[in-house]
C-alpha cells in the first residue's frame, strides 16, 4: 500500500522526486528575480504567472543542466509543461505556494516543447 503525501513535501506522492520539486522552488526565485527585479536587484512582486514561470524553467535549467537538462528531467519523469504545472500546484496544495486568483493549472499547457527548448541549444 503506497505512503500518503506528506504535506510538507509533495515530492512524497511519487510521480516526480523531490529534487524535481526543489527545482521548480530555485526556478521561481530565479524567475521572480529576473521578472520583477527593479534597477537594484530587488524582487518587487513574488508573483508571476504559470507561462513566465515555465520560461524561467527553461531558462534555469540551461544554466544548471546544460545540455544535459533535458535528461534531468526525463530522471524526475518531467516531460511537458504540463509536469512543470503539476508541481506547481502540488506545492500550492501543500501550503509551500501560493496563487492569484487569476492563475490556473492551465497557464502551464503547451508553453514550449521540451524538444525543441532542450536538443541541439547552445548553453546558455
């Protein structure tokens, strides 16, 4: 019989790792920083939305991972934005995030495609 999901951590369920919940946390700081960063460096809002947040993925996961992001991910079992999306959510169920009400699962559908985002890039 599978483990209830703690919910302090939702890398508990077992469709995506922990690791792959710590991601999507350092990929929002990351994108937070560079979309509402002022002249100083400093965070304005902490909110952005589901498409600005899989584009900071993206562009985070160059950074760390390189060419090799796009393995990373398929290790975690993250194979759209839609994956991206349900982290998202499932660290908002568990109290770790929050949402506007104009924010819906659905801003993470179809944003980029992992191929074309992840195969043959340069690193950033």
């Amino acid at each position: 019989m599978p483990k209830p999901a703690r919910r302090d951590n939702p890398g508990h369920s077992g469709r995506y790792p922990p690791e792959a919940y710590q991601f999507v946390r350092d990929a929002l700081d990351y994108t937070v920083h560079r979309v509402n960063s002022d002249e100083d460096g400093v965070a304005q809002d902490r909110h952005v939305t589901g498409q600005q947040l899989c584009l900071g993925m993206r562009d985070y996961a160059l950074r760390q991972y390189g060419r090799l992001a796009r393995l990373v991910f398929e290790q975690w079992n993250v194979h759209r934005t839609e994956d991206f999306g349900r982290m998202v959510y499932g660290l908002i169920d568990a109290g770790l995030l929050a949402k506007t009400a104009d924010d819906s699962i659905e801003d993470f559908d179809d944003v980029f495609d992992f191929a074309e985002a992840f195969d043959d890039v340069s690193v950033i």
